[in-house]
C-alpha cells in the first residue's frame, strides 16, 4: 500500500471515526423519487433495458427500481449522526413497496407521502417542532419544493446514464460537516 493510499484511508476514516458516536443534533427530511432512486413502471422496463444503462435494478410488484449509488451505505453511515424522515410526493402505497422493496425501512424515524402533504412546498413543519426546526435540512431535486425559511440542500435529479454517481457521498460529508 502507498504512502497516498495509507494517508488518504486515513484522513476518510477519521472525521467518520471521531463523529459517529456523537449526538444525533441534525435533521435530515429526504425526497425519494430522483433523489434517493428511480422508478419505472415493469412494462415500460424494455425501453430502459435496451439502453445500455448497465445499471443494478430491483424489481417491486409494480416497478423496476434503480437505487442511487452508495444508497444503504449512505443511510446506515447518516443515521449514525442525524434523525432521517422521509417525505415524498409519491403516494403511501407505491412509497411504501419501494422501501420495503430495498430494505431501507428502518432508517426513517417518520415518512411522510402526498396524502399528508398540504401545501406544494414541503413543509418540514408537519414533521418537526419549531425547535427542531432550526437545525434540519431537506434533500431534494426539486427547488420548488423548498418552503420559505427552511434550509435546502438541493441535489441533482439522479441520471442512470452517467456512469459515476458520488452525489450521496458529498452530501454524507455535507452532513458530517453541518453535525
């Protein structure tokens, strides 16, 4: 191993060893579709399949689901330093199968879906205190859905066609840094 290597395992473990055990002091509310995955209904699936995507997919009782790379280890490693909530515009029921589907369930504190929604941005108040407030994020694709006075961080619509995709691992380190 080099002394590059060696130098950079090392400065990759630390933050994440020294920060891991703290207490969790952040809010992290996450948008599901284009953030976290993308869907597609399975009898649309013959057009992605003859794309040449080459991406990993998992299949739902209704949907082709392609997850973000470094998705599990991306909430496993954030739900070390902050409180995750879901809050999507998808319904209940397709919101539901795709989560259980991948097996993230157990990484949301509280999930939220359209039917809970009341207004067009989303609100994290429906979520959180006024207290709470003060110290959350929301991660989304979408500026619009940014409600007047709450922090974004506004992450690029996920693309299956680009090869590389690290937008998880900034936004961990994003994360770590706010904690």
């Amino acid at each position: 191993m080099s002394t590059y290597t060696k130098t950079l395992s090392i400065f990759t473990i630390y933050p994440l060893y020294k920060f891991m055990n703290t207490k969790k002091n952040i809010n992290i509310v996450l948008d599901m579709d284009e953030t976290l995955l993308h869907t597609c209904k399975k009898d649309k699936f013959y057009d992605y399949n003859n794309s040449n995507t080459n991406k990993k997919f998992v299949e739902s009782e209704t949907h082709i689901i392609f997850s973000r790379p470094f998705l599990h280890s991306f909430l496993y490693l954030t739900s070390k330093i902050g409180n995750i909530y879901l809050m999507t515009k998808g319904t209940k029921k397709y919101a539901e199968s795709v989560i259980t589907t991948l097996q993230i369930d157990k990484y949301f504190i509280e999930k939220k879906y359209r039917e809970d929604l009341t207004s067009d941005c989303k609100d994290l108040k429906i979520l959180l205190s006024n207290t709470e407030l003060t110290n959350s994020i929301l991660v989304d694709d979408k500026k619009s859905n940014q409600c007047t006075n709450q922090e974004l961080y506004h992450i690029p619509k996920y693309n299956m066609y680009v090869k590389y995709d690290f937008e998880l691992v900034k936004l961990f380190f994003y994360l770590l840094y706010k904690s």
